[in-house]
C-alpha cells in the first residue's frame, strides 16, 4: 500500500528500512525523517505523517532502545525530590 504518494514510499518501504536500520544498529533511534533518507527521498507535503507513523509502529523492529527507556521521571518525582530534601 502506497503511505506517501508525494514520493510514492511503500508501507513494505517503510517496514524494511526499519528492518534494515534495526539490523545495522540496534540502539538508533528511528525516525520518520531517518527512514526518507533511507530510502533516498524527502518529504514532501506532510500529509502522510500519521499513516507513515502507525506503519512505522506495526513493526516489531520498532521500539525505543533500551538505553533510552524510562528516562522521564513520574509527574511530581521532582517535587518529592526536593521534599525529600
């Protein structure tokens, strides 16, 4: 199924770029815009970005790298801190 018709970028485009990135680092973070340069192309109106999106996310491969998981803290971990203190 055709997700940017600006650039005519697949959803078999996006899941193998994804794959491939995936692949070759698996601590990147992937992006919509590191997946256009993947494949060699550029966005374009934009129009896509959310279907380009929930394809991104239908993949297995794509995940928040472990490294960078849980980096926020809870809503009002801050003001227990300086309680605390």
């Amino acid at each position: 199924m055709i997700i940017c018709h600006c650039t005519q970028v697949s959803d078999r485009d996006i899941m193998s770029a994804i794959d491939w990135m995936r692949a070759s680092d698996p601590d990147t973070i992937i992006t919509v815009g590191k997946i256009y340069h993947a494949l060699g192309k550029k966005a374009d109106c934009g129009g896509c970005v959310s279907l380009f999106v929930s394809t991104m996310r239908s993949n297995p491969n794509f995940k928040v790298p472990a490294v960078l998981q849980n980096l926020r803290e809870a809503p009002g971990a801050e003001a227990e801190k300086k309680a605390a203190r």
